[in-house]
C-alpha cells in the first residue's frame, strides 16, 4: 500500500512537469509569432518596393521594353567654378555637377497615397546607366567615363543620376590678342558604344546652362555657357560590322551616327594685372627711349641709357613668353609690341652711337655734300623747328 502511494505521487510529479512543459513550449512559440509578426510590421514601404524591383532586374539590360525608340538621356550642366585656363597645356579645369534623367519601365511601382511621395535611394551600380563619357578628358588619372554613388528612383520610373566632378579637358588656345582675349573652350560628352538610334543625349534646356552656385575666377571671366547638340558620324575603313535586318539577313553598316552632347563656353581675360604690371612700364620705358635723344653728344652714358633700356623690355619680353604657350600660329599682340619697342630701341642706340662718333671726330672732315644738307639741315630742320640750332651749330665745326 505504501508502496502504490508512492508510484502514485510520482506519477503526479510527472504529469505536472508535462504540463509545466506544454506551457512554456507554447509561451516560447506565442513569443516567436509575436515577434515575427513585430519584425514583419518593421519592413518599411522602401524596403518592400525595392525588393519587389530588384526580384527579376537585370542591370546590364536596356531599361525599355521598345528598342524601336532610342533612350533619352536628359542633362543638367550645372557650372560651379572656372578653376584655371593652362594656356601652356591647353587644358581647362573646371568644377562642375551633372545629373542625368531617364525612364526605365522596369523601376516603376504603384504608389498609393501613403507611397505616392516614395523615392528610393540606391546603389549606381543595381541599375542600368548611360555610358556617359567625356571625350576630350585631358586628365590622366581618369578614364573618361562618369561615375558616381547613388540613383534616385521616382514612382513612374523616372531614374536621376547626379555626378559631381572635376573635369580637366582640352582647350584650343588662341593667343593672337594676348591679354586682351577670348577663349572658347567646349566640354563634350557622349556615348562610348550606344549610336543615336539606341541613345540620344538632349539638355534640358538650350537657353544655358545652371549658374546659380557659379563662383568668379579671378583671371578669366564667364561670357556665355550654352549646350547643343552635335551629330557625329563614325565611318569605318578596316572591317566593316555585320548587322541582321528584320528578315535575319546580314548586311553591312558602313557608318554610325553618334549624339554628343557639348557645352560651349566662351571665356575673357581679365586683363587689368598684365595692363599695371607689363604694359604701362613698356610704355614708361620707351618713353625714355625718347629722352635718350637728350642726352648730350659727347656724353658716353646715352648709349649706356639705350642699352639698359633695351634688356628691360628683354625681360618683359621673357616674362610674356613664360604666360602664353609655345606655338606658331600667332604671335600675341603684347609680344609684338614690345618687338617693335625693342626695335625702336635698337635705333635709337645706332644713331646715339653714331652721334657720339661723329661728335668727337669734329671738324675733321670735309664739309657734307648739298643733298645731305638740304635734307638733315634744313628740312628735318625745320620739321623739328631746330633750324636756327643747327645752322649755329653747323657754323661752329665749320660743315657749311
């Protein structure tokens, strides 16, 4: 008998321990639908769209399903800064944002009224991109084509790409009217592969570009900054592609064309520094090419005068040649200036040294022929108004 109430208590034991058991199993799994269904209400509408695009996107794809029409590639040009001109190089390096637009079928979504103002945010390289490129990019580290981070993504497919860069590309210098000129540099972007039945480059508007956030240069001034549109046409010579037509046959394209997008911009040189620091002393100093006339004749220091004269336009003259890039199409306008001031001065150093010979060789000589006196006596003379000076002076060495 003791022995039964013993097995029987036991057996209570037990079954209490099942049941202790059974609950906690079934607090453990209401705990767990619990918290899957808290997890379940974190998902955000961004994060459910998203993953509903990129279920079956493939980024290597064009994003249209008619390949009929080309895709149009909106741009902004947006121009922060002018940074600097290398005439020498011939390279222009500018600071500038520019944010493309396109509408890709297969990122558009439903929006609601709680997701109509939705836009994602996503990684560059999840989608498809236009392989923009910069065709004459002057920078070595680069290769030309744009890259950046980020796309954003509207409800009716709308995708944006803003890339802010540094651009250094390639400007025809032309320095004929050298510091007072203009200079017209172009930035041209492009597709690489993609001709202009697949992509089609267009501003978004051709009344200019943005200048909102532009910031003066201290030597070049901003005239105008436009965009258009130009058709480049790419012929072959070598091996011609094979293309198939609608019926599968093959034939040959002889040649593509290509829709560049390019901004123009017309530049001035803000020409007050070399007019203070190079064109008022050149004309300070053939002044005094002048006064070197007015030095006595018997005076050794008129020629000395002239030839310092003459090494002070020297080095302006090495100073013009270091600003302006070595070509020979032109000569710039301040470099011919100080040539023809640099050879007015080499006159004036001849005739002072011929004055200061024929100055201490005196009245040695026999008295000039008539020709030369009509002409240096009394012509030049008289267009000087020196004539009574030179007749005094003529009768004093005895030449008349």
């Amino acid at each position: 008998m003791r022995r039964y109430r013993q097995l029987h208590q036991s057996g209570r034991i037990l079954l209490l321990g099942m049941l202790r058991l059974n609950s906690a199993a079934t607090a453990l799994m209401a705990a767990i639908l619990i918290a899957s269904s808290c997890q379940c209400s974190l998902i955000t509408d961004e994060q459910r769209i998203l993953s509903a695009l990129m279920s079956n996107y493939l980024p290597s794809t064009p994003p249209t399903m008619n390949r009929s029409k080309p895709i149009v590639v909106e741009v902004s040009f947006r121009l922060n800064q002018i940074i600097d001109l290398d005439e020498r190089n011939q390279i222009l390096t500018t600071n500038v944002f520019i944010e493309q637009k396109w509408n890709d079928t297969k990122l558009s979504w439903d929006s609601d009224a709680a997701t109509k103002d939705t836009k994602l945010r996503i990684s560059a390289d999840k989608v498809w991109l236009p392989d923009t490129y910069v065709f004459n990019n002057a920078d070595s580290r680069k290769s030309g084509f744009l890259r950046s981070v980020y796309v954003l993504l509207q409800p009716d497919g709308q995708v944006s790409w803003p890339v802010p860069d540094k651009l250094r590309t390639t400007c025809q210098v032309n320095i004929a009217n050298f510091p007072f000129d203009y200079q017209k540099c172009r930035i041209r972007l492009g597709s690489w592969v993609h001709s202009r039945r697949q992509l089609v480059f267009l501003p978004r508007t051709m009344d200019g570009i943005d200048e909102m956030d532009y910031t003066d240069n201290s030597e070049w001034q901003l005239l105008s900054a436009k965009p258009f549109v130009r058709n480049r046409q790419l012929s072959f010579t070598g091996h011609l592609p094979k293309r198939l037509d609608k019926t599968g046959n093959q034939y040959v394209e002889p040649n593509r064309n290509y829709s560049d997008l390019v901004i123009e911009l017309i530049i001035r040189r803000r020409s007050f520094f070399y007019v203070w620091n190079i064109i008022l002393p050149c004309v300070m100093l053939s002044v005094l090419t002048l006064f070197t006339f007015r030095v006595p004749p018997d005076n050794c220091e008129k020629i000395s005068m002239g030839l310092s004269v003459f090494l002070a336009f020297s080095m302006f003259m090495l100073l013009v040649a270091e600003q302006v890039p070595a070509t020979s199409e032109s000569v710039p306008l301040i470099g011919l200036y100080i040539t023809v001031l640099m050879s007015m001065t080499t006159v004036s150093v001849i005739f002072s040294v011929c004055i200061v010979n024929l100055n201490h060789r005196g009245s040695k000589f026999r008295p000039p022929p008539r020709l030369l006196k009509r002409i240096f006596v009394d012509w030049l003379g008289r267009l000087l108004r020196v004539a009574d000076s030179v007749e005094k002076a003529a009768r004093q060495f005895e030449v008349v």
